[in-house]
C-alpha cells in the first residue's frame, strides 16, 4: 500500500494551484537543471538565465512548508535578495553542511543560503558574502517560578542539562572542564527526541535546564514566552551565507544587499515573524453555551457544514481553534481571518481579494477546502477519516502523507491517527526523521498538529454535550 496514492486526487483539482505549486517546490530538492560545474554562473549569467539557485537545509530557522507555503527566515531573505537583482528563486534542499557544501563546488546551486560557520579552511574553496550573523550557544531555562533563572555559568554546576550528542554536547564537556568539573550532564541518545523537545520539555517543566543555538532558542521562544534563552555559554560564531570562490560579483551584490537592506521593512518584517511575534493565539470562551450559543457564526457553520456532510459543532470547534471566533485574526504566517486560511489558499478556493476576513467568504473557502482535502483521504475509514483531514488542515497535507509513510514503515496502522500518525507527526521535527527517504516534505513542527487535532475533537465532544445538533 502506497500512502502517497492518496495526493492523486487533490493534484487533480487543484492542478495549477497551491497544493501543485508546493510539490513543485519539494521537487527543486532533485536536480532539475545540467549546469556544468565548470560552467560559470556568475552574476551576468544568473541575470541572463533570470533564475538564483539557492541551497538550503530543512530547518524551523532556514527553510520548511507550512500549509502549502514556503517558509523560514533564511528562505524569506534570499527570496528579497533575488527579487532585489530581478530573479526567480529556485530552492534545493540539501542532506547536511557537507552536502550543501558539495552541491554548490559542483554548480548544483548558485549560493548556499544557511547561515554556515565561518572558518579559515571554508575560505578556501568558497567566499562567505550576504547574510551575515553571530551565533552561540545558550542554556535554555524558564523564567519564573523555581528554579530560578540562572544568570551566570557558574551557578550551572550541580544542575542537570539534558543535551543530544553534538556540538551542544561537547560544549557542555568542555564547559565542565573549564569549571573545574561539576556539571551533570545528561545525554540524550533517543532519535525520537529533538533539541525542540528537548527546548519543550524545559518550557513544560519537565527538565530545567537544556542547550541550543541563539538563534533556535529564540524563535522557540515565541511559541514558548516563559521561556529564558540570555545565559551564551560559548564564544560568538560568526556564519553566513557562501558563494564559490569564482562568482566574485553575485558575492558582491549579496553584500551590498545585505548592508542596504538590513534594516529595510521587508527584512525586519521577516526578523519579527520568526523571532518576536507570538506564534498562538489567545482562547477565551466568547459566547455561553448554557444558552445553545457556540458563536456569532453559528447560524453560517450550520450553513455551510452541511455541504461537507459535517456536524456543525466540529466546523465551530475548529474556527475557536483557529481564530477564536475573531475575524480580523492574522497569524504570524500570514493566514486570516475566521478560518485562518493562508491568502493563497484562500483565493484558490475563490475568496476575493480583500475579502479573507469576510466570516461567510471564510467559512465557505474553508468548507471548499476540507471537501478537497477529503478526497485525499478517501483510503482511510470513518470516523478515523476526520482526523487526518483536520491534521492536513493545520499542517498541509504533505506532512500527514509524510507521517502516514513513516508509520507504515515502522509498523504501524497508516490509516490510525490517535497513537499511530499522530506520533510520526510529531517526529517530523526531527533530522533523523525528516531526512528519511520515505519523507519527501521535509522538516515540520509536528507538535503543533498534535496538539491541534486533539484540541479541536476534545473541543468538539465538549459542544456536543451541551449544544443541540440543529
């Protein structure tokens, strides 16, 4: 049984549009173009050819798909940096920095877009240019309540941190040396378990203390706000984007970009999606349910719900979810309005421009889209079906199909969400999951779906028991 069979059906409708347009770009992780590596690709022929070949890696920081959109703060400052020199950009998502590395000397790629650590011996075979930064490593605590936030190495010893083998790791080791020892540090070697969780243990109080990189401890921050990232345990690393050694002028014209631009609209806008704006909305009840009211739109849910032959309460579950019943919501990825749907996908289900925050356009673009998604599922039985469908709907649906293939592969029921999907979901945050062959989307924050799913038919249950159905 192959679970990708089940895209086949959605490809079909929504050929040419969003769904399409995101196979397309998972695509560019092959090889689609027969540049020679002898051929230069400086920046007269990249103007010439009309197309920037970026190279990447899956990350919550550099590059992911988000409900059929491309994302990540790397991916948004080279998509300005080609506009700025009037090119199309073209992503290919490399295995590791060895790999990103061997695909841009063999002219695979036109400039690696990944913040690589700058060395002496990097210097010799390529030229670091464009986006530039400092990174380092931070411990990871919570702000209040005890313990208390720790502010200086030393008040470490003692403590347990919780690290994976690595760089995070061997900092710790030498950490420990540099202290005269002290430090109980704690390896953990399960692959089902990411520096990401590692970070959501802290921030659920699980573990107190763990290691990761500034910049990855500061956008999980914005999912996690009682979270403390300021104790740097290392030296500054400086890292940036690389181009080969014989395109001096696309070298050039990345710096230049990167100096004018720095503090343009368009680069701080991306700066404040990924590192400052809050990635969840507030939920408070709006309305009574003593008196049969879910919401204000009750009377459009049970409108629309019985297109799709769905109960109204799940369709109202599932906005509170999303907006909690606020139109004018705007989420830091971009989706709006009652249904939180992404503008794109919005105006593939034919919302009219401006209109996304209009509740009925919403609501009915909503309802076109879990028809659609539907027929991508048709394999998997009732009531189990509902499920995946409201996963695809938060995710996009690539990630499920990614999660269903990984379950297959270790055994389990593809077509089970609770227990089975829903826990290969939440694996896809991790490289040794994401990078597996059977997975052809990539990196995903996965507990954010697994969360969803649960929250909207728990919620659902709830309204059924106090809420008539008509």
């Amino acid at each position: 049984m192959n679970t990708r069979n089940y895209i086949q059906p959605l490809l079909i409708l929504l050929e040419g549009i969003l769904l399409l347009g995101v196979l397309a770009g998972c695509g560019s992780r092959k090889q689609t173009h027969t540049d020679n590596a002898t051929t230069l690709r400086d920046l007269p022929q990249l103007k010439d050819s009309g197309r920037l070949v970026a190279l990447t890696l899956y990350s919550s920081t550099s590059y992911f798909i988000y409900r059929g959109q491309e994302m990540g703060f790397q991916y948004e400052l080279v998509q300005q940096f080609a506009e700025s020199l009037g090119l199309t950009l073209e992503v290919k998502v490399a295995r590791n920095v060895r790999d990103l590395e061997r695909k841009l000397l063999a002219g695979e790629g036109d400039l690696i877009a990944y913040t690589l650590p700058i060395t002496k011996e990097g210097r010799d075979s390529v030229t670091y240019c464009g986006n530039e930064v400092i990174t380092h490593q931070v411990i990871v605590q919570r702000k209040n309540g005890q313990p208390k936030p720790l502010k200086d190495v030393t008040e470490l010893i003692g403590k347990e941190i919780y690290v994976k083998p690595g760089k995070h790791y061997e900092r710790l080791v030498n950490l420990d040396k540099e202290l005269g020892g002290g430090l109980l540090i704690r390896k953990v070697t399960a692959d089902s378990i990411g520096v990401e969780d590692l970070i959501g243990q802290v921030a659920r109080g699980e573990i107190d203390y763990t290691v990761a990189d500034n910049d990855v401890a500061r956008l999980n921050a914005t999912y996690y706000p009682n979270l403390d990232t300021r104790l740097a345990i290392s030296f500054d690393q400086r890292a940036s984007w690389a181009v080969r050694r014989d395109c001096p002028l696309l070298a050039q014209a990345a710096d230049r970009w990167q100096k004018e631009n720095a503090t343009s609209p368009a680069y701080t806008s991306s700066m404040k999606r990924y590192f400052e704006t809050g990635k969840s909305l507030p939920h408070t009840p709006i309305l009574s349910l003593r008196k049969g009211i879910i919401s204000h739109y009750d009377d459009l849910f049970k409108k629309y719900a019985k297109t799709i032959d769905w109960d109204w309460r799940l369709l109202a579950s599932l906005a509170y979810k999303e907006s909690n019943f606020d139109t004018t919501a705007v989420s830091w990825a971009g989706a709006k309005g009652l249904m939180q749907l992404m503008p794109s996908t919005a105006h593939a289900m034919g919302v009219p421009p401006g209109k996304e925050q209009n509740p009925e356009e919403s609501i009915k673009a909503a309802v076109k889209y879990i028809a659609l998604t539907t027929k991508s599922f048709t394999e998997v039985p009732e009531p189990e079906r509902v499920n995946f469908v409201l996963a695809s709907y938060n995710s996009g649906i690539g990630h499920v199909l990614d999660a269903m293939a990984l379950a297959e592969k270790y055994g389990k029921n593809p077509h089970v969400w609770r227990g089975n999907v829903e826990k290969y979901i939440l694996l896809k945050s991790n490289e040794e999951f994401f990078t597996d062959p059977v997975c052809k989307f990539g990196y995903f924050r996965g507990a954010e779906t697994y969360a969803f799913v649960r929250e909207v038919m728990d919620r659902f249950e709830q309204y059924k028991k106090k809420i008539k159905q008509n």
